[in-house]
C-alpha cells in the first residue's frame, strides 16, 4: 500500500537551492550516486562476513535510455528496508555512511560517503527520481519510493526478487545528454575509474562485457611489487600519453596520514611545457578534483599523478583545505617524498639523472623558486653544463663561501654563462681559447633561476652572460686613446661606449658588451608587460688592441678609417645580435666598399 510524506528538511525553500546549488559542476551528480552504489555493496560485504546476510560479488550497472530520457544506476549491495528509505532518503544530510560506522565501528573502513545529500545531487539533473529497493536481510520486501523534489515524496511495497537497490532518474528538460551513452562513459571515466566494484554500462551480455573501470589500479599495491612495464601501462592507460615518462615516485603511507599514489614525471617536449600536469586527487578511489593547489603544491602539477588520501573529504571547500593543518601536512609529505626520490636518483644512478635532466631541469628549477623547503632539499643536485658538455653541481661548485686569511668573506668571482650558444658563439670560441669555462643556461626559465640562486646566496655567488664583460679574456695592456676617440666620434650619437683593451685572442677585432643589470631589468620588464616597445640599447663597444685591422686602421686615411670603423662595430654588432634592416644594408654596403678596395690594390 502506497502512502505520501514530506521530505524532512528545515524549510521547503531549501530544495530549490539543493537542486541548483549543491555542487558547482552538475555533472557530479552521477559520482554522487555511483559511489553511493559502492557504499551499499560494501555494507553488505561486511554484514555478510559478520554473518548477518548473504554475500555475493559486487557489481554496479549503469543504464542509459535515449527515448524515455532516464538514467539508472544499479547495485546488488545492502538494499533498503522502508524504515531505512524513510530515515535515510526523506531526511537530507542524514548520513547513512555514518550511522552504519557507528553501529559496526571499524567493520565500515572503505566505504566512500553519504547517502543523504549525495543522492539528493541527482535532482540537479532529474524531473523526478524512482527508487526501487530490497535489504539483504532475510524476510525483507520490496520499496518503491518516489519523488519530483517538491518536498514531496510517495513510498510503498513493490516487486523486486533481486536484493540491492535501482535508482531510475528521470531527466529534466534541457538535461538529455546524460541519457546517451557517450556522455555518460565519459563521466565514469572521469569520475569512477578505480571504484572498488565493477561497473557496467548498458551491458549486453555478463559474460562478455567488460567494466568501463580498473578495480585494482596500480597505485594501491607495494612498490616493491610494481614493475617498470606496469608503470608505463598504468600511466598510458590514466593519462592517455604515450610518451614515456622519465621516472615516478610512489606514494604509499598509512601514519600519521593515509596517502597512496603515483607521481610521473613527464618528458618536456617544448618549451611551452611549463604548462599544467594533471594531478588527479581521489578519496577511497573516487575522483575528487585535478590540480588542488592546497593538497598539491603548485609547482608539482607540472607532473603527472594520481593521489588517494581518504582523510580528505569527497565535498570540501577551498578555504576548509587552506586552513587544515593536516592537509598542509600532507603536501610537505609529498613534496619531500618528490625531492627524496630525486636525491636518490642523483646519488645512485648519476647517468640516469643526467640523462633526464634536460626535462627536469624546468620542474626542479621552477620547484626551487616556488617552494623554498623544497630548493633546500635538492639544491645539491641542481647542475647545469659547463663548455666542455659536462654537468657541474652549481651549488656545490660556486656557491661555497670563501674567506680569506684574516678569515672575511671573500668577494664572489663572477660565474659566466651561455644563454643562447649560436648567437654567442665568438664568446665563447674567445673563452675556449683563454682556457675559461662557462655554464650553459639557455633554459627560458634560467634567467629567473640564476636570479634566484643569486638572492639565495647573496655573498658568495654572481652571474655574468658570456658577452657582459671581457675580464676573462683580456690581457694587461695600455689603453689606445686614440682608436677610443675613432670609434666614440663615429658611435658617440648611437649611444654607444667605446673602451679599447687587449684580448688574448687576437683574431677577434671588437666584441660587443652589455651591462649584466642592465639587461636583465629590460629582459624582465619585457617579460612583465612594462618596458619599451623600443628599449634604447645601451651597448659598450671592446675594440681589441691585439687585433691587426684595428692596428692599420691608425695608418689609413681619414675616409678610412671612418669606413673601417664602422665596418668593424656592425662586423661585433652582428655577432652579438641580429642586424636591424637598416643595420644589414649599412653593413651590405660597408662590406661591398670593403672588397672593392681590396680588389683594386690587386
């Protein structure tokens, strides 16, 4: 016999606001009842190892029908009696997950939520909601229970032989796409992929069909029973990336926090790959939200990953997790298990370290910069390459403090570096030459790392691009005052400095400098959006004494000389950077005068 009742709720107002409200993506909905599904068959697979009901071997499907416009959701778990439909369904919030812990205590452990406003999300979606029910336990009828969500609701015996509990949504006007099976297996993609219970959609036939989720996912077994190919499987199979990851990090903790997981780190194939990873976090295997800044640090969704932390929440809100001293203990735990697995790596397979580092290099520099716990922990390991291709730790190498014999910090020598090694080759063939070394930064985050490296060891290290002075490479030698007055009248209304010193190299006639500060405050105002569409260059022109056409310039007349000179600056000029098109045609025509006098004196 059928009756009617109202829906226990502090004010009939509130269910609009449910419907509408009660999660910012709609589409939660189906995780919200297909983790209910899960929650019943785990129930009824700790009565029955209690021996209060029988067992049988979970399995949850999912129907969609296209012309009737439902969605249905069906478990064979613990099923409800009509006392329990009343006290859990018509009373929202009230938690059927945690009235069953409390009455079996630690018999519960895995079940995934709540009953009451989990179930009541499906109205986001749905008209009106049917719930055919049966308990597993013995002598137990049928329930039908229904409801439009007006505050309203009809419950009464109905037929039903099998013991579990089917969920018929009826979607609302506007809501048909989850009634088509594509959609719907995206969502369980999405959100139910490690479900502990298999789930089927529109199964055909038991035997044949197979689960659209992985019931065993790689991250919950012990490393040590994990292989490589098990790995690379699992993170093709997640992350739909069939580049191989360089290496991962497995997670897996019960005290003082429960944590499993697997971290990848990804191969960078661009430059453009500081762009976001995906960090999947899941509580008891349901899908939670990607990328949680409060749970995840940010620089550690550069990589791939999926976490399981069953302490946090499956609904919480960002400021609860902001606030959490446990949360933000678990986000330490995890960033030095991710520095840990690097140190090992550094110090027991060196090769492999080096091997990798080209795609490391951008997360563990961006990591030092965002997170300084997590630069003091691998800061022994950051290396970069010196001109003769080998790596070089930076930290232990250069940034040692040195005193001197009264026992003062010695001033730090300036560390040289290459930033792009075509454009700066001279520089750099000049450095090979003097017997000096260089390290190569031609990283797009090095500019700011050096930076930082810099403001972290204030007195004992700095930076100098290759072409910023010439002390290196130069020798004791007299200042030529009068090839400084040659070049600084012709260059003076260019902006440019003249200094003459000898080089070692002699080949080279002139070499461009540009102050290191200087650069840099252009370079980061450009990267900001506040500098100059046309920053003024304000360049120090070295001509090289040592160099023999410096030295006939002195000799030739006063045409030139001048010619000569400027041939000479574009001649530098164009191996610093790339000739404007004025500057190239100056320097075409300059080069043309050049071997047309040559030719003549033939």
């Amino acid at each position: 016999m059928e009756r009617t009742g109202n829906i226990s709720i502090a004010s009939e107002n509130m269910m609009p606001i449910i419907k509408k409200w009660l999660y910012s993506e709609k589409d939660i909905f189906l995780r919200e009842i297909v983790a209910n599904a899960a929650d019943a068959i785990t129930k009824r697979k700790k009565l029955a190892e209690l021996g209060e009901c029988a067992g049988e071997e979970g399995r949850i499907t999912v129907t969609t029908d296209e012309t009737a416009h439902t969605l249905t959701v069906e478990d064979n778990g613990i099923g409800m009696t009509e006392e329990e439909v009343e006290k859990y369904i018509t009373r929202i919030a009230f938690s059927g997950a945690a009235d069953f812990l409390e009455k079996y205590e630690k018999s519960g452990d895995g079940i995934i939520g709540h009953f009451g406003l989990g179930f009541y999300s499906a109205y986001m979606v749905s008209q009106r909601i049917e719930i055919f029910t049966k308990s597993c336990l013995a002598g137990a009828k049928g329930v039908h229970w229904e409801s439009d969500g007006e505050s309203t609701y009809t419950i009464g015996d109905c037929e039903k032989e099998s013991v579990g509990t089917r969920i018929v949504m009826h979607l609302a006007e506007g809501e048909e796409e989850f009634s088509k099976e594509h959609a719907v297996r995206t969502l369980l993609g999405k959100y139910c992929s490690f479900m502990p219970y298999e789930i089927y959609l529109n199964p055909k036939d038991k035997g044949e069909d197979k689960p659209v989720n992985n019931t065993s996912p790689l991250y919950l077994k012990a490393p040590k029973d994990c292989t490589e190919e098990e790995y690379a499987a699992f993170y093709r199979d997640t992350f739909f990336d069939f580049n191989e990851p360089l290496f991962q990090i497995h997670l897996n903790m019960d005290y003082p926090f429960r944590l499993k997981g697997i971290l990848y780190f990804p191969k960078v194939r661009d430059k453009l790959n500081l762009e976001r990873g995906q960090v999947k976090l899941y509580c008891n295997r349901v899908f939670v939200a990607d990328n949680i800044k409060e749970v995840i640090p940010e620089f550690l969704m550069l990589l791939n990953g999926v976490i399981d932390c069953p302490d946090i929440p499956l609904n919480v809100s960002r400021s609860f997790l902001q606030n959490d001293s446990g949360v933000r203990k678990i986000a330490k735990h995890i960033v030095k298990k991710v520095a840990d697995r690097l140190t090992e790596l550094f110090r027991n397979d060196r090769a492999r370290f080096e091997k990798c580092w080209p795609d490391l290099q951008t997360f563990v520099k961006f990591g030092c910069i965002k997170d300084e716990d997590f630069y003091g922990k691998v800061k022994d390991l950051i290396i970069f390459k010196n001109l003769a291709g080998e790596y070089v730790p930076v930290e232990s190498t250069y940034c040692e403090e040195e005193k001197d014999a009264e026992g003062n910090t010695k001033e730090p020598l300036p560390v040289y570096y290459v930033s792009d090694p075509d454009k700066q080759a001279q520089y750099i063939a000049m450095f090979r030459g003097a017997g000096k070394d260089a390290l190569l930064a031609d990283s797009f985050i090095d500019p700011h790392f050096l930076s930082y490296l810099e403001y972290k060891n204030p007195a004992r290290v700095r930076f100098l691009r290759i072409d910023a002075d010439v002390d290196a490479i130069r020798e004791e030698g007299e200042k030529d005052e009068e090839l400084e007055k040659l070049f600084s009248d012709l260059l003076g209304e260019k902006g440019v400095t003249v200094r003459t010193e000898k080089l070692r190299d002699g080949s080279v006639p002139a070499v461009i400098n540009v102050s290191e500060y200087l650069r840099r405050t252009q370079e980061m105002g450009k990267y900001y959006g506040y500098g100059a569409e046309e920053e003024k260059e304000s360049l120090t022109l070295i001509v090289n004494t040592a160099n023999g056409a410096v030295q006939a310039l002195k000799t030739a007349g006063e045409e030139e000389k001048k010619e000569g000179a400027k041939f000479l600056f574009l001649l530098a000029l164009m191996n610093y950077r790339t000739l404007k098109p004025e500057e190239l045609a100056e320097f075409t025509a300059s080069a043309a005068r050049f071997a047309e006098n040559f030719l003549k004196t033939k």
